[in-house]
C-alpha cells in the first residue's frame, strides 16, 4: 500500500473516533496495545474510484472500535485485488484468515462461508436508483409499473443476485463481465437500466460524470429485498463473535444508524427520493432472508 494510501485510512479511523494521530504504515489500527491485534481483511476496490462498499468497511471499523476494550487491538486491510467470485473462493479456504466479505445468502449457497446474524446495510440495499442512456429518458419517463419496465434492457453484473431478482419479476436482464462495463453499455444505449443501490448510486455518479451520454433516471425508485450480510471462514470465531457483537451495540447505542445516513444523506438529497414512484419486486420463489432480529433504518 502506498503511503499517501495508507495516511487516507489512518484519516478515516480518526473520524470516526479512534487513536489519535501517529504513523500508519499499512492499515487502520487500534491503539498501540501489548496483546496481538486482531488482522481483518476486506476486499479491496475493483478501481482506484470504486466506492460502493466504503460504508461496509466503515461499519465493520466502529464494530471494531465496539469490541476494543473487550477483544484488544485490531488491524483492518485491503486484500489484492480479486473480483466477488474470487473472493468468495478466498473467504472459503480461509486464505488469508480473518477474511471479511459483503454477499447476499443466495450468493454464498453452498460455500460453507458462516454468516454474521446482522444484516449490514440495515435493509436499504434494496433500495435503487438507475442509471440511464439520456437519449431514452423521455421514454423510461412513462413507466408507471413493473409491465410497463419490461421493455427496457437491464444490466447487471454477471451472477449478482439482482438479476434472479429482476428476471423473478419480468424484467430483461443483459448479464455484464465486469464493474466498468456495465456504465459504458448504458452511456453507449446497449442497455438503458443500471439500478444502484442508495449507498453506491451518488459516489457511481460523481466517479462516472466524464459519460456525458450516462444519466441518473429521475422518477423511479426500485425496491426489493436483498439483504446483505458478512461471511467468513467458520473458523473465524473471534471474528464473528467480535463484529456481531460490535454492529449490534453500534445499532443499540444509535452510531451506526447516524454512520449510515450520513453515506446516504447525497443519495437522498441529490436524487430526491422521497418525490420517487416506488416499484415493488417480488423475491424470487424460496428465496428468504436468514431468521433473526430484523435491523431497519427507514429512509422515507
């Protein structure tokens, strides 16, 4: 990691509270403590403006910073870059150990991945705003419901479990091989719907304003369930104990409600979603969310 790199992390754990300043060659870390620090690694960006899971890393911090006086010290890491099938194979043979990764249960079915009982994103992820070539906005202007959608092209990542979703309900999907593909097809019209959630959709925007022809949809708002949680190697134990532990007293005490919205305070404001249609899609068949407490933050 470079250093300008590694002052940015070391910036952002002060923010939400930690050590005071000194020298942070590699990672985020707790202060300077005679116990061994707990090494968390989490999936590095796809690119140098990837910023879709800054929230996720932010959350799993203040559950760290949580579980401090209790567990010890702590050291938070970037892997090498992989893209989500990789790193789910990486999260399954524990390699490195203490490997943290954000999926859908559907995503992980079959892995034998042990998932953290608390659903990160507090239920907004299904929340969706779309990005649109600007040429087709008079027309996606005139849907009114999921009948009147179907005759547009989504696209989607290949294997997100947005596109089981979206198919479930109607919808054309075009399957994409990688991240930056899929904002080049809409701004080229080879597929006029890219749906992102509230947490990613105003970073993508900014990241993505050299696209002249790629334009934010202005009137829908998707909604479906698509709860999200953090998976790791069962032999994590600590670790799964640690960051349950730590998101649940960061929810009772109020800090990770206030750290959410303050990630969707531009969404909300920017895109103005509480002016937006709602169009509400269907899970697929047999696909619910794990049983447990059902942790919510309601943005409208």
């Amino acid at each position: 990691m470079s250093k300008c790199a590694a002052h940015a992390l070391q910036r952002r754990h002060l923010a939400l509270g930690g050590a005071a300043a000194c020298a942070l060659p590699t990672a985020w870390s707790a202060p300077a403590s005679a116990a061994e620090p707990l090494v968390v690694t989490l999936r590095a960006p796809d690119t140098a403006v990837d910023r879709r899971r800054d929230y996720a890393r932010d959350a799993i911090l203040l559950a760290l910073e949580r579980t401090a006086a209790a567990y010890g010290p702590y050291r938070l890491m970037d892997s090498s870059p992989m893209n989500k099938r990789r790193a789910l194979l990486s999260a399954q043979a524990n390699e490195p150990a203490n490997f943290l990764i954000t999926a859908s249960p559907a995503a992980t079915q079959g892995l034998g991945l042990a998932l953290l009982p608390f659903p990160v994103y507090l239920g907004i992820n299904g929340y969706r705003v779309c990005f649109a070539p600007r040429e087709r906005l008079p027309e996606l202007a005139r849907i009114r419901n999921l009948a009147d959608m179907a005759r547009f092209r989504h696209v989607q990542g290949r294997e997100w479990p947005d596109v089981a979703v979206l198919r479930a309900n109607g919808q054309q999907v075009i399957e994409a091989p990688n991240y930056e593909t899929m904002f080049e097809m809409v701004a080229l019209n080879r597929a006029d719907l890219f749906c992102r959630s509230l947490h990613e959709i105003a970073a993508e925007a900014a990241a993505h304003a050299h696209l002249s022809d790629l334009a934010i949809e202005p009137h829908l708002l998707l909604h479906y369930e698509l709860p999200q949680y953090l998976h790791t190697h069962p032999s994590n134990r600590v670790l799964i104990e640690r960051v349950t532990r730590g998101l649940e007293r960061a929810y009772a005490d109020g800090s990770l409600q206030a750290l959410l919205r303050r990630h969707l305070k531009p969404a909300i404001e920017q895109f103005q979603v509480a002016k937006r249609l709602v169009l509400e899609l269907k899970a697929p068949p047999g696909w619910h969310p794990p049983p447990g407490p059902q942790y919510r933050l309601d943005i409208r």
